[in-house]
C-alpha cells in the first residue's frame, strides 16, 4: 500500500478492511473468533477490538507465512472440534451466504478441507487451483512456484478455507518452509490433508468479488467501486432516488427512508441517516448527520448535527459538530453553525457565524449576524429566546441572553443582556460633515463629481 496505514485499516465503505471481514465472520455465529495479528500489532488489536470486542487476539511470531498464523490462532481455540473457517483481512467483500454455503457443502460432502475458489481473466499473482483431467482437485501451486502451464490457470485460490480442525492441527504439525518465499504456507496442508487420504473439494465462487483481494490503491478504489454500487443498488430498491449513481458515494453504515432523493455529487458518511421525503443535495457531505421528514440539504457540508423535519439549510451551509436545527428551520448561504440549537421555525438565513448559541423557537437572525463567542481563553454561550428578531449586521458578545419578543435594531453590538419585548440599538446618530471629501480629497474623482452634483442641485 506504500503507507504508514497498516493493510487492513484502510478504509472501505466507512469503515476499515478488517471491520468488513470482522463483521461477515460474526454473521455466522460462530463459536469463537480469532484474529492473527503481527505487523503494527497494536494499531491492529485496538482496531479489532473496536469493532468486535469479543474477539481473541493472537500474536504470530517471526515465523512467517498463513500457516504459521493459522496455527497459531488454533492455539487460542486449543480444545476445539468443529469446522474452522479461515478467512483474510485484506478481502472486504466475502458475504456470509457464500460462507453458509461454503461451509454447507463442506459439511454435507464430508470434506477435511473445502475451499473457495474464482476464475479471473488476470490471475496474475494468485495461487493457481490444479485439477485433474475429471476436474478434481489436485493443489494449489503459488504463482513463483508455478511452471508455465499451471500459470495459465484461470482458477485461483481465494484464500477462503473451511478445514476439519483435527485435520488442520495435523497438516499444520508438518509443514515446512521448503518453497520460493520461505515461508510457511497455508495452502500446503491441503498437501498434507490430501496424503493423509482426506477429502478436498475447490469450489468456484459465483461472484469474482468474493475473493477480491487488496494489495495495492488500485484494487482498493476498485473495491470501494464496486461496494458503492452495491449499497446504491440496495437502497434505490428499497424506494430511494439517486438520481445519478455514478457521483453518489454512500457508506456501508448509513441508513435512509424511503422517498429520500439524492441529487449528483452528494457523499453520505459514517452512521448519517436520512428520513423519508428529504432531499440530500446536489453537492452535500453529510457525516454522522440525522436529517428529518421532508428536509431539504443543498450543497452543505454537516457533522455531527441533526436537521430537523421539514428545515432548510444550504446552500453553502457549514454545520459543525453538534448543530441541531429544529423543525421548519432555516440555515441558509453562507452561514456557519457550531454547538448550537437553533429551535422550530427559526430562520439564519445568509452570511452568519452562530456558535455556542441557543436560539428559542420563530426567531430571525439577520443577515450578517456574529456570536462572539471567544474572549481569547474560554468560550461563552450567546441565547436568544423564542420569537426574537435581530437587525442585519449584529454582533452579540457572548455571554449574552436576548429576552423573548425583544428586538435589535441594524449594526448593534450586543455586550448586555437584553430584557424580553425590549428595542436594543448601539449605534451612535448619523452626523454628515458636508464638503468632507471637496476638502480632504480635492482634485478627485469623487470631489469633481460631488461638485457638479452640487451646482446641479435645485435651490431649496
């Protein structure tokens, strides 16, 4: 990956590789659950054990190779009899069906080891699955140890294993480092299964997807493509628009109603969920972010916040973390919130800053409205209560409370709490100093055109 980020931390769909692996294997309901962990070893465990808590971590030591990390995680499950499947931390988009299947026909057919398979058009890289002439398997040959017939295989091994746990325990007791890359291959205990007369059957995988891999940024995008388009085709069947699909990127983790309308260029993030009847966009990034009934978000950039039914914000709206705009309201262009409320009905309709504030319910905020909410050392809280109206261009400086039913009139600097029904202005008369620029900026553009519009003034 040429990254400080290890493999399976980065991220697909919302989430990291490991996650989506992490929770396919809990689908099955296993018994117990068992990661191998080595390179960034603490970065990884704390990354499992996020995602799933219940998990056993196992360490694997400078024995390299699948096999060595298999029968290490055995150690963890010491004991246990049953089926063990094997799956891989940089391949995201196994399903649980295919496994239930996987492990179906591992069991019915009484196999020692059944493992998924694909044919690809490039199996470039991959271990090749060798069948005999009536289509048996045979092994499993790694690309650097392959000749040129067995590298033009098109079947190869997906790195998805159901064994027979006694059967395991016993090939991985014999495996030895003997190949190209010195390492302790998994895919040898299928030779030792098979000399010990155990049953093998490679069973090819219906979708190609199962088995994808992530080795490099290239087949990360891809997956990313492919899981996207999964998750879009999921929710328009469950009565969701998305009107163009190809500019729409939705995580694994986001829910929507239906009647939800996505508009192009819109990226729905994290644990966002969306209620029925709103539309989302165009150009709108929402993380973590509850939006309600029939609310309309436009080109807006939201975190954390919650939107209430039937509001408006946008366009070019910024919510940071823990904004919650209430039903009916309003944040329009340009206009910048941060851990505020701001109440049913209430409008901040363009080019305001409103942090740290509560605002009561059928206010209006002018236009170009600030809350001071930083006196250099702590922040303060700014409350306007229910049915308040302030004039554009006001400053309030926190803290400060407006009163319910009060006024501030156009430019005023709020410093003092201002009681309910009550008119606050700040702003000194208007004086007009005639003949300031003739006298100050004389010669200028302005001065000539101020003079000719004097002579040309009627007498009074």
């Amino acid at each position: 990956m040429k990254s400080r980020t290890p493999k399976p931390l980065h991220p697909l769909a919302g989430k990291p590789l490991i996650a989506h692996v992490l929770r396919t294997a809990g689908e099955l309901h296993p018994e117990s659950i068992v990661a191998v962990v080595r390179h960034e070893r603490d970065r990884m465990a704390e990354a499992v054990l996020e995602f799933a808590p219940h998990v056993r971590i196992a360490d694997q030591d400078d024995v390299p190779g699948t096999g060595r990390a298999v029968e290490l995680g055995l150690e963890a499950i010491a004991g246990f009899e049953g089926h063990v499947v094997v799956l891989s931390g940089d391949v995201p988009l196994i399903d649980a069906d295919t496994l239930r299947g996987l492990v179906e026909r591992h069991e019915r057919e009484g196999n020692q080891l059944t493992l998924l398979s694909a044919h690809l058009g490039d199996p470039t890289g991959l271990g090749r699955i060798v069948r005999d002439e009536a289509g048996a398997f045979v092994r499993i040959v790694e690309q650097k140890d392959a000749s040129d017939a067995e590298r033009a295989i098109d079947e190869v091994n997906g790195g998805i294993y159901v064994f027979d746990a006694a059967a395991l325990r016993s090939a991985l007791a014999t495996i030895d480092r003997a190949n190209a890359q010195g390492e302790m291959y998994l895919t040898d205990a299928a030779v030792r299964i098979q000399a010990a007369g155990g049953r093998i059957q490679a069973v090819p995988a219906a979708d190609h997807w199962a088995i994808w891999g992530i080795n490099d940024r290239i087949q990360l995008a891809a997956a990313a493509h492919e899981l996207n388009d999964r998750i879009i085709r999921r929710w328009q069947a469950e009565g969701v628009t998305v009107v163009d699909p190809a500019s729409t990127w939705i995580d694994i983790d986001v829910t929507l109603a239906e009647d939800v309308t996505i508009l192009p260029g819109s990226q729905l993030h994290g644990a966002t969920a969306v209620a029925a009847g709103a539309i989302i966009g165009p150009d709108t990034t929402l993380v973590d972010t509850e939006v309600g009934e029939d609310a309309v978000v436009k080109r807006t950039d939201a975190t954390l916040s919650v939107i209430g039914a039937r509001a408006s914000v946008g366009p070019w709206a910024y919510l940071r973390p823990n904004s919650v705009i209430g039903e009916g309201g309003k944040v329009g262009t340009f206009v910048e919130t941060k851990n505020s409320q701001i109440g049913a009905g209430s409008k901040v309709p363009h080019l305001s800053y409103i942090g740290d504030a509560t605002i009561g319910d059928g206010v209006n905020v002018g236009g170009g409205a600030i809350t001071a909410n930083y006196d250099g050392e702590r922040k303060h809280r700014t409350t306007i209560d229910d049915q308040v109206q302030t004039g554009v261009h006001n400053s309030f400086v926190a803290p400060v409370r407006i009163g319910a039913g009060a006024k501030t009139g156009a430019g005023a600097v709020i410093r003092k709490d201002v009681e309910p029904g009550a008119l606050a202005i700040s702003v000194a008369p208007q004086r007009n100093m005639a003949g300031w620029v003739q006298a100050n900026r004389p010669g200028s553009k302005a001065a000539d055109a101020a003079a000719a519009a004097s002579t040309e003034a009627p007498e009074a």
